[in-house]
C-alpha cells in the first residue's frame, strides 16, 4: 500500500484526486482479499487452447475484474470509466513489474470474463449484456489507446527536443499490445460471442475474409452477406469484434486479416462480382430516400464510419419532418447500442440532438425547442432502456474530456 501511495505522489494514477483514490482502493481491497480471485475467474478461463498461461492469468489483475463488475453495478460513477481504467491498468503493470505485454492480456481477459458473466444474468432493472460489450468493445478499447498514446507523445516530443528528423515509430506499448491481441486468439473459451451478438461475430470474421479474398470492403457485399448469411461459410467470435474495435482505434492495421488462423482456414469461393443494391448504410450513402425498408435495415444494423453517422445526424436536422424522427430513432438504435467502433460518435450526436442551436432563420418569443419536440421525443424514448443510459454515460466523460 505503500507503493501505490508512492505512485500517487508521482502522479502515475492520475491528475484527479477522486480517480486517484479509487484506485487505491480498489487495489488495496483486492491485495488484501486474493481469496475473491475464484469469484471472477472460473475453471477454464485461466489457460489458453493449448494449456498455457502466458503470465495473465495471475490474481494481480483482479482488481480490474472488480472495478469493471463496480462500473456495470452502479457502485462507481460510470462517467470516467476510461481514465480510471487506463490508470488501474498502469499501476498494476507498474506494481507487479509486469511487462505490458501481459497487462495489455490481463485488461482484455478482464473485459472478457465480465461479458461471460452475463450468461447468468440477474434479474431486475440493471445494465445487462449490452453495457458489458461496450466495456469490452468501446471503453477497454479506449482505455488501451489512452495508454499507448500516453508514451507515444513522449517519444515524438523527444524526437522534437532533440532536433533530429525521424520517421514516427510505435513505442513499446504498442508492439506489446499486437503480440498480446494475437495471443488472445487462443482463449477460446474467453471468446465465445453471446447468442445475441453471433451474427456481429461471424460479419467481422466475414469481413478479413473478403479483405484477403482480393474484394473491396465497401463493395456493398458485406452488407449482401449480412442478409444471407449462408454465402459465406465463417466462424466469428469476440477476438473478430476486438480485432476490428482495434483497428478502428487505429490501434492495429489490416495486416490483422493476415494473421495465422483470424480469416479462417476454410470458406468457399467468394465472387468477385458486386452484387445489386441491399437495403443499408451503403445505400444512405448513395442518396437513398429513408423508406420502411431503409428505415428498418438502419435501426437494425449500426452505421460501420462517422461519415455514415453524420449523414443520418443531418437529415435528422435538416430532413423534412418525418425523416428527422426517423433519423433521430436510427441514431439511438443499432448504432448508439452496438456500434461499438463508432459508439462515441453515436452519444455525441444523440446528445446534439437533445440541445440543439437555435436554426438561423427561427424568430418570434417562441422557443426553437417546441418545433424540435418530435425529435426529441424520439431520442428519449430510445434512450429510455438501461443498457442505452449506461452506455451514453461510459461515453459522456469521454466527450467532455476530448474537448479540453
């Protein structure tokens, strides 16, 4: 306990005092109690396939299991819960000694165990599987590139004291953190996606095959296949949905698609051909008016870019009166609850739509509100579900902090 106050003192764990003694804690409850190690690591998440540990199955990341569990409990304010968790991070891999290579392992296992708990949910009005994936996909994500960032302006600003001319390198964090996402392939026990997220599992593992088959990505057959699934013969699991949540953080590149068994060993011929026009993002994109069926397949999919989100954000503003109702139901769907690589993005625009400007041809006494209030009210009312409150306040913080 010492350490860590030491630690604190050097302004490891962070600026913020409340954070910082949270941390502590955090950690001094579960040093003091490694008997509740059992509680969170069942038998058989503690090996991979082939029987070995890799140094993170270790009782000393406990305490993220316990911060995390706290976040989706409501024990701990939700709204800091990426500084706080890149803090923890950083403070048991400084703790312990451990190199980052495995606290990079021991965060994500974390992050998964608390997803594979939900397969015995509780009962009553409480954030149930889809917060768990947004820790896992969207906050564990971020709190990653917080870490990697962190040193990676170090290095530049040397580089820039030093006056010398070098070509940007990744630091240490981040060649720790590709040797730890292809280990965590392994763990397939860890990695078996939840019923309700299979077919976002198999899309993603779809996705690397048609990248190494030769076939653009926005060719408009991802989306063909997301509809008939039987085209394409694939096996997705959760390690699919980090790998992708990574290199949409640009944590990782498509040499990901390469990596020995992600894409899959057996699939069958995929056409080289682009198939007609499916009802979907790609279609929006082209101008597409927001018909029912439009209208169904955007609720019922999450917009894959922040360009997509920003079409959708401006007929919500711009569109005739209906669309701007559809729009606002669209943004508080698939893309706020599961748009985990873009899920931010989907919180700062539902947030906007809640307070927007005054429009600059508006006059009278009357508020602008009055004429918004349709819009509104479909925002509220997809917001109304637990898991959508929880995920806006995981992402809230992290809009306010971008913005200092």
């Amino acid at each position: 306990m010492h350490f860590l106050m030491h630690l604190k003192l050097d302004g490891q764990i962070s600026k913020s005092p409340l954070i910082g003694d949270h941390l502590l804690s955090v950690c001094a409850c579960c040093l003091q109690t490694p008997q509740h190690s059992e509680i969170f690591i069942a038998p058989g998440f503690m090996t991979d396939s082939c029987g070995q540990c890799h140094g993170a199955n270790s009782s000393i990341w406990i305490p993220i299991d316990l911060y995390l569990e706290d976040c989706i409990d409501g024990a701990v304010a939700a709204t800091n819960a990426i500084e706080i968790l890149s803090g923890l991070v950083k403070i048991l891999q400084a703790v312990n000694g451990t190199t980052w290579h495995d606290a990079f392992l021991g965060l994500w296992m974390a992050s998964l165990r608390l997803v594979q708990r939900e397969r015995d949910p509780h009962e009553g009005p409480v954030p149930r599987l889809d917060s768990r994936l947004c820790i896992l996909l969207s906050i564990t994500t971020l709190a990653v590139a917080n870490i990697i960032e962190e040193e990676e302006a170090k290095l530049v600003n040397e580089v820039e004291q030093s006056n010398q001319s070098q070509e940007k390198r990744g630091g240490k964090r981040r060649k720790d953190l590709l040797s730890c996402l292809q280990i965590l392939g392994d763990y397939e026990s860890l990695l078996v996606p939840p019923p309700s997220v299979i077919s976002a599992a198999n899309q993603a593992a779809t996705k690397a095959m048609i990248f190494v088959s030769g076939l653009p990505i926005g060719s408009g057959y991802l989306e063909s296949t997301n509809i008939n699934c039987n085209s394409i013969n694939c096996s997705g699991n959760l390690w699919h949905l980090i790998i992708e949540a990574c290199i949409s953080r640009k944590l990782v590149d498509t040499s990901a698609y390469f990596w020995p068994g992600y894409a899959g060993e057996k699939m069958k011929p995929i056409p080289h051909t682009v198939p007609g026009q499916v009802p979907g993002w790609s279609a929006l994109m082209k101008g597409a008016p927001l018909t029912p069926p439009l209208l169904t397949a955007l609720s019922r999919s999450s917009a894959s870019s922040l360009a997509e989100l920003e079409k959708i954000y401006e007929v919500a503003i711009n569109g005739s009166d209906d669309d701007k109702v559809s729009a606002a139901s669209i943004l508080c769907s698939a893309s706020l609850i599961r748009g985990w690589n873009i899920q931010n993005h989907a919180v700062r625009f539902v947030l906007k739509l809640l307070s927007p400007p005054a429009p600059v041809d508006h006059s009278g006494t009357d508020s602008h509100l009055i004429s918004h209030g349709p819009v509104m009210n479909a925002v509220l009312t997809g917001l109304s579900s637990v898991d959508c409150v929880q995920v806006s306040l995981f992402m809230v913080w992290f809009q306010s902090s971008q913005l200092h």
